[in-house]
C-alpha cells in the first residue's frame, strides 16, 4: 500500500524548492511528524498550500471528505507542566 511510503528530504530543482508546488497541485502531502525538520514560517506555508489542495479537491484529495466534528468545541483541563516560558 503506497500510502504509507514515507519520504521526508529536499528536492532539488532549478527553480529553487518545489515543495510548496508539489503540495499545493496535489502531488504530495505536509504531515505533521515532519513540520518539526522545518521553520514555523515554512511549517505554515506547507499547511496552507495541503489546505488548499484539500479545499480545491486536488489530484490526491479528490476524494477527500473533511472530518465531522461532534461533542463539545470547548474543554477543561489542567497544565501539569510548562517546559519553557521562553
């Protein structure tokens, strides 16, 4: 099942990094284990550009259905630990 080959690195190209492309045509998807290999900035680019693959139903996502989300949007908790106030 090639859905779970994973490849995670740089690809190259003479145009400069084509990750964002890739994602964004539906060619390949941002998962969250890798967004920590890169900047917040990128990590949010990545996210926006698999958004809108998924909105606009795009190669990949053509089938794509959004998760329905039932219960309560609101929760308590308590924090037990804060690792860095930084």
């Amino acid at each position: 099942d090639e859905r779970f080959t994973n490849f995670y690195g740089s690809i190259e190209h003479p145009a400069g990094d084509i990750s964002v492309e890739l994602i964004k045509n539906g060619l390949a998807r941002a998962v969250d284990w890798s967004m920590s290999y890169t900047s917040l900035q990128h990590a949010a680019t990545l996210r926006g550009a698999a958004r809108d693959a998924k909105n606009g139903r795009v190669r990949i996502w053509r089938n794509y259905v959004p998760p329905k989300i039932s219960g309560d949007k609101s929760f308590e908790g308590i924090v037990s630990e804060i690792v860095s106030g930084d």
